[in-house]
C-alpha cells in the first residue's frame, strides 16, 4: 500500500514534503494570527459575548462555502498555485491572472503587515519602549531606526527560513501552531474553574449604529483566511488527494472552535468594565484566570506573537508559490520561475517577498493598514473567480476525477458567489466598512495596473503559447489516488 500519490517524480519540480500535520499547521496556524489577542475586547463590545461568538460562527459558515470549493478544486487539481490552475482551465488565461494576481496582492499585504506588527507587539511583551533613532514621520506615523530594524531582521529570518525547504518552514510552523493551541487551551481552562457565566452581560448588542452581530460578522471572514494557503503549495503535500479536501475544511472548522473559545474565555473571565477598559483583553483575562499572575498574561502575548510568525510564515510561502505558478505560466517575468536543485523552493519569488517584507516597517503602520485593507479586497476577488471556476467545471467538465466531491454543488457554488459579490460589495465608498480614497483604492489600482503591465509584456511575447502549454493540458491532468 503506497502512503503518497501516484505521481511521478520525473515530472515534479518540487518534493512532496509536507505530512498532513504539516498542511493543518499552515493552514490553521495562518487563520489564527495575532487578532484573538487584540480584537477580542472590541467584538464584545460590538455584538456582545454570545453575540460575537455568533458573528464568527456565521461568518465560518461563509468561509466554508468558498472552502468547500477549494478542497474539491485543489484534491481534482493539485498543482502549485492553485488558483490560477483552477482558474485558467475554467475561465482562461485572462480570469487567472486576475485571480491570481489579487490573492497574492492579499499575501503580500500581510507579510508586509507583520513585518510592522512584530516590533510593535515586543513592546508589549517587554513592557519598554526601544524606540530609538527617529528617522521621519509617514502618515503621521513616526518611524525609528530601532523599530525598523527588529521588523526587517525578522523578515530576512522568515525568508530563510523558507528558503532552505518547505519543510524547516513547516516544522517552525507546527512547533509555534501547537504552542498557541497549549496556550489558549490553558485560558479556557482557566475560565472553566474561575470564570463567572454572569460576567458574559450583555450577551447581545443591538440597537445601536456599528455595533451588532452583523458589525462582527462582516469581519470576520478575513479572520478565516488561510485555508488557500493549501492548494498554492499542492505540488509539495504528500497526502493522498481526497484527504487534502477534507483538511481544508476541517482547518476552517477549528478556526471557528477557536475564535469562539477565545471569546467565551474572555467574557466569562472579565466583566464588561474591565473589557471596555482593557487594550489586550485577552491578555488580561489570562492574567485574571491564574491569580492575577503577569507571566501567564506575557505567556498569552507570547502566543500573540506566535501567531503573527505563524500567520506571516503561511502567506509567505503561499505568496511566493502563487508568484512562481504565474511565473511558470508566463504571466510574470521567467526568472521567478526558479526551482532551487537542493532545496525545491521558488527561491527568487521568495526572495522577492522577503525583500518586500523586510522594506515594509521603513514605510509605518498606517500606510501599511492601507495596504492590508487593499489586500483584503484583491483576496475577494480571487475567492469570487475560484467559486465561479468551480460551478464552470461542474458544467463543462462534469466526469472530472474528483477525489474530494462536494455535494450540492450549484447550491454551494451560489451561495460562495453570493457571499463574496456581498462581501466586495461592503468594500465600496460611502459604506461604514468602505475603502478610503485615494490611499486603499490607489493601492488597489496601482497593483492591477503594474499587473496589467505584466500581463501584455507577457502577451507580446509569440513563443509563450507554446512554452508554457503545459497550463493548458497535461499541467491539469488528474492522477490517480494511491492509499
């Protein structure tokens, strides 16, 4: 009995390296992140403590829409970059690149962000401030030579780290995922034993301008990306293909348990006096769970920073195998395209993110929300052409091997395009949740127009067609599941 796939290795330019713990860490560990620790107080306050814990269980609903045609798109489908594979068979060249290029807009929106986020949390961990070295002020946001640098160290660390093979960068990723799930276990163990369920007053809020389940629930499935990480590194995930599917789905199911745990620990921990006066409320609650002691609360921002590595490991390697599959396929320029001999990874796209990630704390916080908030929006967009991809498959291609098969797949397939053509549709100007203009929406044109640039420089080159046909054929062909 073979344990991988019946894929040939003479074919395959990476090394099926990754074990089924290894997918979930990504996975989970990139939806996890640092938000539990510091939006936990606001969504209490906004929707109240069943009331937030009902957002996410709502906006988990949504997600799994778009997930259940991810697992069944990456298990029929599992190549690097999975959504221009899917997207391109479906949709043509075109849709994929638009695809493609708005999720990795969305990924290097977030290695860019934690890359400001890390410095900013050791202050918190350490309680003093190292800012030293004032260099200038960039939308109002003043930028020290000593913060930059802890930022851009800790990108060049990331990067090598993925660098040298998908799994050292997985293996940090499951020991950190694991750390975080200890510790968020222990506070809502905490809370069992010495939380008060009257503390969780008001379980709603409603009624009141920006508050309400419906405030929390429009955020929360941006909590819930990372699931996609999976099919952008399907080529290097040796587990049989019908299982990828189902560890999708499960990833997003834990995220869900998460968020709700979190917010139930933290409720019945603090009162609403003590949530609305706290900057780090789950922190706090920690804190309070074990006798006021401060190094279980540090342990919680410990955690805190686990996930921001956590998070920014998974969109990194996501983002550099989405940057190489457009690459391959000749949308971007070739050499991003290299497969490093000894170490099997896209070594130049990830540099190439690396470099982004280690510039990003010299250019401040605010500038760089702007640029999450565009990330977000590009992320929708890709989520919205793999949901109309996997309706087009089910029609055109309806004997497609699928080895992960989702059952009522118009009905699915609607709802996830429902949902994200809603959600695009709360990113417009003059809605509470809108993008700013000229910031978050310039960054959104500037990134498709240089894409645009790309794209005909690609276009205008005859022996493409020909050179990467593989996009168009054998790089779909199904092979068959050994277990």
């Amino acid at each position: 009995m073979s344990r991988g796939n019946d894929v040939s290795s003479s074919d395959q330019n990476f090394e099926r390296v990754l074990s089924k713990k290894d997918i979930m860490a990504l996975a989970f560990g990139a939806m996890i992140g640092w938000g539990w620790v510091v939006l936990t107080g606001p969504w209490i306050q906004k929707a109240g403590s069943m009331g937030a814990i009902l957002a996410f269980i709502i906006g988990g609903i949504v997600v799994l829409f778009v997930g259940l045609t991810y697992a069944e798109l990456t298990s029929a489908m599992p190549k690097c970059g999975g959504d221009l594979v899917f997207s391109y068979r479906a949709l043509g060249k075109k849709a994929a690149f638009i695809c493609t290029w708005g999720m990795i807009l969305g990924y290097i929106s977030v290695v860019a962000f934690e890359a400001v986020a890390f410095p900013s949390v050791l202050e918190n961990l350490f309680s003093f401030s190292y800012l030293k070295g004032y260099m200038y002020t960039i939308a109002g946001y003043d930028i020290y030579a000593s913060w930059a640098l802890i930022g851009s160290i800790s990108a060049i660390i990331i990067t090598i780290v993925n660098y040298f093979g998908a799994k050292p960068a997985a293996f940090m990723q499951t020991v950190v995922t694991v750390m975080i799930a200890c510790v968020g276990i222990a506070l809502f163990t905490g809370s069992l034993f010495n939380g008060s369920v009257q503390n969780m007053s008001p379980m709603f809020v409603t009624g009141t301008s920006g508050k309400g389940i419906l405030a929390v629930a429009i955020m929360t499935p941006f909590m819930y990306v990372g699931f996609d990480v999976i099919p952008q590194a399907a080529e290097e995930i040796n587990v049989p293909f019908k299982k990828i599917g189902k560890i999708l789905i499960l990833s997003v199911i834990m995220a869900v348990v998460w968020y709700a745990m979190i917010i139930y620990s933290t409720s019945v921990a603090l009162n609403s006096n003590e949530i609305n006066s706290s900057s780090l409320v789950a922190a706090d609650a920690m804190k309070k769970m074990f006798g006021n002691s401060v190094a279980a609360s540090k342990i919680l921002i410990l955690a805190g920073i686990g996930g921001i590595l956590t998070s920014w490991n998974s969109f990194f390697m996501g983002g550099s195998r989405a940057i190489y599959s457009m690459a391959e396929a000749g949308m971007l320029p070739k050499f991003l395209a290299k497969i490093h001999p000894k170490y099997k990874t896209p070594t130049n796209a990830i540099v190439l993110i690396g470099l982004v990630s280690s510039i990003a704390p010299f250019f401040g916080e605010k500038m760089l929300v702007w640029l999450s908030n565009a990330g977000g929006f590009g992320i929708l967009i890709s989520y919205l052409l793999v949901s109309i991809s996997f309706l087009v498959l089910r029609k055109n291609e309806p004997d497609m091997e699928r080895p992960y098969k989702v059952r009522h797949p118009k009905f699915v397939g609607t709802m996830a395009i429902v949902l994200c053509i809603g959600m695009l549709l709360m990113f417009m100007p003059g809605l509470p949740s809108g993008l700013s203009w000229p910031y978050e929406w310039g960054i959104i044109l500037a990134w498709f127009l240089l894409g645009g640039i790309f794209y005909l420089a690609a276009a205008n080159k005859a022996s493409n067609e020909s050179k990467h046909t593989k996009y168009k054929e054998d790089y779909y062909t199904n092979k068959k599941v050994s277990v």
